[in-house]
C-alpha cells in the first residue's frame, strides 16, 4: 500500500506517530483522571472536550476543507483567510455564550471549559488544513495532536491541587496555550491585499457556497454523531455513563483515529494533484483491497487484547466499558475501509448524497442512545449503535466506488468548481 502512495509514503509513519500519540494521550487521561478524581470528573471532562471538538469544527463554515480541494491557489487562500476569520468571529459568540449561561447558573463548569476552548482548536485545525494543502502531512498530524498531549500534565496538576473538578479546564487552557506559542513562534503570516480584501473574500465564499451549503451540515451531523451521541448519554445516564461511552467510542475506533487520517490526507493529495477520476480510480482500487485486510487483522487482534487493557487501566469504568468498545469494534473495522475514502463523494461534488449518508449516521448515533439507555445502558447504545451505522458505511462504501466509475470518459465536472 505504502508504495502505490508515491512520495507520501514516507511520511506515513510520522503522522500515524504523531496521531498515536494524541490518543494515547486521551487514554493516559482516562487512566490519570479516573485514578485521581473519580469516573465522575472523567465523564465532565470528555463532555468538555466533546464540546470543543464539536464547536471548533463547526466555526470555520467548512471553508477549511473547501481550500483544501481548491484547484486555484488564489482561491484556496483566500478561502483559508476566510475560514480563520469565522474561527475568530464565531468562537468569540461560543465563547460569549456560555460565559453568559455559566454566570446565570444554567451551565455546568465543563459547558464553560469546553466552550472557551473551540476558538484555539478551530485556529489549529485550520493551521492543520495549510499544512494539508501543500502535503505535509506530519505538520498537519502534529497541529491536531499537540492540544491533547498538554492536557495530560495540565490534569495531573490541576487534580492533585484544586479538586476533582478543576480537570475540565485543561481542555480550554492546553488549546490556548499551544495555539499562543504556536503563533509567537511563526509571527504573523504575511497576507498579501489581493488575498484579504473584502471584495476577494466575498467572491471566495459566492464560488464555493454550493459547497459549504451541503458540507457543512454534513460535518456537523458526523460530529454530532461521534461526540453528541455522548452528550446525550451524559444527559440521560449522567456523567459515569457519559465518560465510559466516550471512552468505549475511543477504544473502539482507535485504529481508524491513528491510520485513517493520514491515508485520508495522502489520498486526497494525490487525487487533487492528478485531477482526473480515472487516475483516482486506479488508485483507490489498488488500494482497496489492502486496506481491507488490514482493518479486520488489527481489530480482531483489538477484541482479543481488549478485556485485559481495561482491567488493567480503565477499571474504574467497570465490565460495562469492555462490553460496549467489543460491539463497537466491528463498527470500527469497517470505518477504517471507509473513513480515508469519504472525501471522494466531495471531491466529485456528490455533496448531497454525502449529506444523506451523514444525516443517517446521525439518526443512528442518538436514536441508539435515546434507545439504550432505558434498556441496558452503554452496552446497549453500542449494541444498537453498531448495527444501525454498518449499513451506512456499506452505503459510503458503494457510493465512493460509484463516484469513481461514473463517467470516466468525460471532463470531471465536480472537479471544475472547487
């Protein structure tokens, strides 16, 4: 595979390194919160940062990832400025939000934590999608993962001398502080008057509303169904409930989380590079199978070893925590195949059937907790999660080969306007 991925491939390893890394932090903070401060303090941090994720992916609009697949390069940074903008703009009203809402008594300290943290982490995402733009995949891998690894000794910290809940607040102080000395050490990127402009900026955002129109929803439902899903177990369950399903989703998805990015990054770099479907075509089918065996190797392997890693770190989530991560482990082998191909449909311009298959993933994600969490608990919600969301991968999956094979004989119009 790492062959018929061209020059990328030796950056591969750097980015899944870095990638690791970032979730092996997010388990050492399961292990660490939950030793020191309780399952509970561990719920309220995983809401925090549920939050966060959510926000900082929902501020840029998208305008990010439509510079990403920008053909013109004017285009693409103008988009960028843009984007940065709107991280700005909307993050501040987050952020005004539930300052408002926490000042009122109608917030909890983890609503708080998390909302202060979506401006730094939606600036680094988008620092990340530049990076992407011009291939360098570690950099980007890097960016993503930097917030996470400060966490870790910010709760060791702030556990052991302000209380069990003081942790949450990690979440907005590490996103602030590696943005700030990320930012002090790069200056101010010089942008030119024919990129900033008002004017430019605008008809930047006219040519790739179409876009932004269907991607964005479809973002935000994926995201939604990844970490809202936990929010609403949080609120029906409360927070124990709440950390053990954020926790068993991590288990379960973690070789998608360190592999798919990266392949989904040199992918989409070599299909934008060469431009045409059938180069597209021939890659993704030579990849394909490749990929396929590897995601159902490695988690096989994952469901055997799981029961002894829980019982040695994350006990204090109890049998319910192996119960669920084991069911969602299938789920998670087939999301491997599918995540690093999901930019295809827009890459095609497909964006509408990529809403359809987002606003389905959403339905499973909270129809299942609304569902399980009378009947059995996390292990329920996973159970129903697990089974509902396949048969949408399947369809992706379909899909994505779909937009490779349709009229490979003619100009790519999805391609003409991005």
């Amino acid at each position: 595979m790492q062959r018929l991925l061209g020059p990328l491939r030796r950056w591969l390893g750097a980015a899944v390194a870095w990638t690791m890394a970032q979730h092996l932090a997010y388990f050492g903070s399961a292990w660490l919160v939950s030793a020191l401060a309780g399952a509970a303090a561990f719920g309220e941090f995983g809401q925090a940062l549920a939050l966060a994720l959510i926000g900082s992916l929902a501020v840029s609009w998208r305008l990010d990832y439509a510079a990403q697949l920008a053909r013109r390069e004017g285009l693409a940074q103008a988009l960028f400025v843009l984007a940065e903008r709107l991280c700005w703009g909307m993050g501040a009203l987050v952020a005004v939000s539930v300052v408002l809402a926490w000042a009122l008594g109608k917030a909890p300290a983890w609503l708080l934590a998390g909302g202060l943290a979506v401006t730094p982490l939606a600036l680094l995402l988008a620092m990340a999608a530049r990076q992407v733009r011009v291939g360098n995949v570690v950099k980007a891998a890097a960016l993503r993962a930097l917030p996470a690894l400060l966490m870790l000794p910010l709760q060791a910290l702030l556990a052991g001398g302000r209380g069990p809940d003081a942790v949450v607040w990690s979440v907005p102080l590490a996103a602030w502080l590696v943005w700030g000395g990320l930012r002090a050490r790069a200056g101010a990127a010089p942008v030119g008057p024919g990129v900033a402009g008002f004017r430019r900026l605008r008809r930047a955002a006219g040519v790739r509303w179409h876009f932004v129109r269907a991607e964005w929803p479809s973002l935000m439902l994926n995201t939604a169904a990844n970490h809202g899903q936990v929010l609403l177990v949080g609120a029906l369950a409360g927070d124990v409930a709440a950390g053990a399903m954020a926790l068993a989703l991590r288990l379960a998805m973690l070789p998608t989380s360190l592999f798919a990015p990266a392949l989904a990054d040199a992918l989409r770099a070599r299909v934008v590079a060469g431009r045409t479907r059938g180069a597209a075509r021939a890659l993704v089918a030579r990849v394909l199978p490749g990929m396929a065996g590897a995601s159902v190797a490695v988690h096989a392997l994952a469901w055997v070893v799981l029961p002894v890693l829980c019982a040695w770190f994350f006990a204090p989530q109890g049998r319910e925590l192996v119960q669920a991560a084991r069911l969602l482990l299938w789920l998670g082998a087939l999301r491997l195949l599918i995540s690093p191909l999901a930019f295809l449909l827009a890459w095609r311009g497909w964006v509408g059937l990529n809403l359809l298959g987002q606003s389905l993933l959403f339905a499973a994600a909270l129809g299942a907790a609304w569902w399980g969490v009378p009947r059995g608990g996390v292990p329920a919600v996973a159970g129903g999660y697990a089974l509902a969301a396949a048969g949408v991968y399947l369809g992706y999956l379909w899909a994505s080969w779909r937009a490779l094979q349709a009229g490979l004989q003619g100009d790519n119009r999805g391609l003409s306007s991005i």
